[in-house]
C-alpha cells in the first residue's frame, strides 16, 4: 500500500469535516422539525382544550319574568273609588278609600275586573300604567262569578292576552301576579310563585286556579300571568289566617271569557237554573272523591213542579253527565241557556226516574236563594 501524500490526507480531512458538518446540520434541522411540530401539536392542543373548556361552561338561562313583567304591565290598571256601603262607618271619610285592579281587555277602554272591586264604589277613578286617569263611565257587574268589567274613555290602550283554557296549566308551571297591594301608590307590583293546584271548588260559584303568588289587598281583579305572557286568570281571593300561607286563588280564563261574552251580548249572564235547591254529600262538602248524589232540598221554579221533582229527589245525572255538587252543575251550564230542555236521572221515592226539565233563568232574586241549612241553587 502507496503512503499517502500530504495533499490526499488534507482533502480527505476536509471530506470528513464537510460531512460531519452536513450531519450535525441534518441533526440540528430534524430536531428544530420535531421542535416545531411538537409545539403546533402542543398549541393546537391547547386551543382545542380552550374550545371544549368554553363549550362546557355552564349557560345559565335568562329569567323571562322581568320581561313578562315589562309586556303585560301596561294592561293592567289600578281602580281607587269610596266606598258608599253604608256598613263601613268611614265610608263618609274623604281618605278612606278602596282599591283593586283590573286588566284591560278591548283597547277602546274596557276592562274586567272583580264584581266585589267595584260594587259600591263612587267617585270611581281608574289609573293606567302611563299614569294618566280616567272616570268609569260604565259598568257591568256579575256577582255570581265575582267578575265586571268597565269602560273609560280611553283609545289605543294595550290589551292582554288572555289564554285559552286555564287547564292548559301544569301544577308547579311559574306564574306571576301583577296587581296593587296595600297602597295605591304600588300599583303594577309582581310577585311570583307557581300553580299550587287547578279546579279547586272553594267559596266560589265556578272551579278556580290555586297559587302560591303573594295576593294582598288590592291585588284583587289583576292578572295571573304564566311564562308565556297569557293571562291564566283574574286574581279574586286568597285564604287569610294564622297559620295559613300564599294561598291564592284566580277565576280561570275560560269562565273569564264566558262571563265577558255574556255581559256584552246581553249586559248580564243569561245564567240557567234547574229550578231547584240541593244539598251536596258529606263526601262532597269535606272533599273526598265521591259519586254520591245531589240531594234536592226546596223546589223553587214552575218548571220544576211541572217536571215532577219534589223535595227528598235525589239527583243522579244530567244529559248523561254525572254530577256531585253544584260547582259541576255551574261549570257544566257554560253552555247552556235559560229555555233548553235537559235529562234528569233521578231517585223519586225509591225509583230510578229520567224527568225532562226546561231550565229557567237564574235571576239572583233573594228569594231564589237557599237558606243557610238548605243547600244551593243553580
């Protein structure tokens, strides 16, 4: 083997450095890839976390009653007037007045509010949400029901929507009371509960809707209002005793509508009447679920005698519709009028009977009324 010369040896020398130097490069280069793309890796990962950090925050929902409140308030109004009855002593004092609510229903100025809101008020003013008041210059009263409705000489006002059926509800659904409480100067106050129990028959003609919404004084003829805005029904009463809390009760929308029709068509409620006091069942009075019969205490109508009821009759049924107290009858009669023809399934000494019966007209005579221990008519 040749030795190599000195220039060989040199060149040699420098190919190895060269090479050395294109591996270290090529070392240095992969590294700063895998550098590189461990960082993206990292900071896309790190987005991705960010993103999945966001989506699973919790989206607390936004409360849509303070809205409900702002939509609806401007239908309900305020009524303050002086009492003319002539059992309250402060009646002739000037300071000493009465007020309730009431929600606007046409926009040329009619409103329903409760029958015992208006009833012997005088001097009657009624204050909208804007703040300007207007005097009452009709009025319409239903007592049975517990409902009227007014007018004012007032134009473009803002009707409330008032639900179909109030047994749309759900027991437990949210509601909101908007009325004037205590004073007047807190007129279109909200408080909010929910539905405690629907079809309650409780010192009422007609089934009523129980809440939980604080109802004060005052707040009597305004609106219960669910989470859609519709009014459900028209605040009347509430329990009011030591021990007893937010028990409040509204007249629902449907006997609402029923009365309001019948008030504008014919300026009363052409009520029918089976011509008869009755008497409900033990069952039926404490509230046990029951089919017991009516029991017929005092025939009052000609209808009636000319039918063949008596006294000691037990009602079973009407047009094939059974009914145990006189809140059936009252809700079942919506649809009738004074003048129709019904089937009673009776109990007349013993027999099991059908009688035809032309209803009458219930004309809310004193007369007509039951006595204390005779049961109710209808």
């Amino acid at each position: 083997m040749k030795p190599m010369g000195k220039k060989r040896v040199i060149l040699l020398l420098c190919s190895l450095m060269l090479l050395s130097g294109a591996a270290e490069a090529g070392a240095q280069s992969a590294v700063k890839t895998q550098t590189a793309a461990k960082t993206k890796t990292t900071t896309t990962a790190a987005v991705k976390s960010q993103k999945n950090t966001a989506s699973t925050k919790v989206q607390v929902p936004v409360d849509p009653v303070p809205q409900i409140v702002k939509n609806v308030s401007p239908s309900v109004v305020g009524i303050i007037g002086r009492s003319t009855d002539p059992a309250d002593k402060t009646a002739a004092n000037r300071n000493n007045l009465t007020h309730g609510t009431g929600v606007i229903i046409k926009s040329n100025g009619w409103i329903v509010t409760n029958a015992h809101v208006v009833k012997g008020l005088q001097s009657t003013v009624v204050v909208t949400a804007d703040g300007k008041t207007y005097k009452i210059t009709d009025t319409y009263v239903d007592e049975t029901s517990d409902l009227a409705v007014v007018k004012i000489n007032a134009s473009n006002l803002v009707p409330a929507v008032f639900a179909k059926s109030a047994q749309s509800a759900l027991v437990g659904e949210k509601v909101v009371a908007i009325g004037t409480p205590i004073s007047f100067s807190f007129r279109n106050s909200a408080t909010v509960g929910v539905v405690s129990g629907l079809n309650r028959a409780i010192n009422a003609s007609y089934r009523l809707i129980q809440s939980d919404t604080a109802i004060n004084p005052g707040n009597s003829g305004g609106p219960l209002v669910n989470m859609k805005g519709e009014v459900l029904g028209i605040n009347s009463m509430k329990f009011a005793a030591v021990g007893v809390e937010n028990m409040g009760f509204s007249i629902p929308a449907e006997t609402v509508q029923y009365v309001i029709n019948q008030l504008f068509k014919y300026g009363e409620v052409m009520r029918p009447s089976l011509g008869f006091n009755m008497e409900e069942s033990w069952s039926a009075i404490v509230g046990l679920p029951t089919d017991d019969p009516l029991t017929i205490t005092k025939v009052i109508s000609d209808e009636a005698r000319k039918a063949g009821i008596h006294e000691n009759d037990v009602l079973y049924s009407i047009d094939g519709k059974r009914v145990t107290s006189v809140v059936d009858i009252n809700e079942m009669f919506k649809s009738y009028m004074p003048g129709q023809t019904v089937k009673l399934l009776m109990q007349s000494d013993g027999d099991i009977v059908v009688r035809k019966l032309v209803l009458s007209q219930d004309s809310g005579a004193s007369d007509d009324l039951p006595s204390d221990d005779s049961g109710d008519e209808f």
